[in-house]
C-alpha cells in the first residue's frame, strides 16, 4: 500500500474516531485509491442518506463534498485539513437508491499557503456523473501540524516526516 494511502486513510480514521458528523452519517466510507492530489472513494447508500422521495439526499452530497475535499488536501500531506470557506454542489441527476454504491473522485485542483480548492465528481455504478462539489478551505495554520509529511511525487514514500503504518 503506497504511503499516499496509508496516510489518507489514518486521518479518515481521525475523522471516524472523532464520533462526529462523519461517523454518523457515512461510517462506511470506504477510500480506494489515494496519489498526491486525488482520492478514490465508495460509499453504499444506506436508507438514511434518502430523501423522502427515495433517492440520495442532497445534503449527502454536500456532506461528502466537504468531506472528501478534506481528504483530497489530507493526500498531499496535511493531517490537519483546514476550515471551509466556500462550499457548492451540482445536481445533475438522482445519485442512486438504497444499496447502491456511490463512487467519488475529489481532486484537489490548487492550494496555496492559505487556501485550497477541491473538485469532487460523484458517479453513479454505471459510470455516469450524477453530481459535483466544489470547495475552498482555508489551510493557512493547517499546514504547518507536526504530523503533516510530504510525499514522493508518485505517493509511494513519505520523504519527510514520519510514515505511520
């Protein structure tokens, strides 16, 4: 397993752990793939991500924007993944129904000393886009934790800090 991902998913287990937001509303994310800048995530659609017309809520995707656009700064080495500034969402078709499995792909597009901007496409088990997210973090204090690393281009090894199995 390439550092990239180890890392990744150590501090989704912090966002778990933490018994917040996240634990409660999709415990069973599950992240796939993780390089420097990019993140590769499922999700099976439980009956309490619906909405009352029995398709994936909304919020559920909003929710996953900012979520996975953290995680999408967490991939290239910040354990502290900064606040939110802006957040957005399009919706461009139903996002699937109970049992389904929802896949993610977020991209962090830019970061700067002090702001990040992350893409997030949600696609549907066929393949098809059926949303997309944006958001901006602010990761000015963020960048400077003790746990942070920075990895080889290709994700494989940490470079410098300390690679946690």
């Amino acid at each position: 397993m390439s550092a990239c991902l180890r890392f990744t998913r150590r501090v989704w287990k912090s966002f778990i752990d933490n018994k917040g937001h996240d634990a409660q509303c999709f415990p069973n994310l599950v992240i796939h793939r993780a390089i420097p800048g990019s993140v590769d995530v499922s999700l099976k659609i439980e009956p309490y991500n619906l909405n009352r017309v029995g398709t994936v809520h909304g919020g559920l995707i909003m929710s996953l924007t900012d979520t996975l656009g953290s995680l999408a700064v967490a991939s290239k080495g910040h354990y502290m993944t900064g606040v939110s500034t802006d957040i957005g969402a399009s919706f461009v078709k139903p996002a699937g129904r109970t049992g389904d499995i929802l896949h993610a792909k977020a991209t962090l597009t830019a970061i700067g000393k002090s702001l990040a901007y992350t893409r997030v496409d949600f696609l549907n088990p066929g393949g098809d886009l059926v949303a997309y997210g944006y958001h901006t973090k602010y990761v000015g204090k963020s960048s400077s934790d003790p746990n942070n690393v920075k990895f080889s281009d290709d994700g494989e090894k940490v470079v410098e800090g300390q690679d946690v199995n």
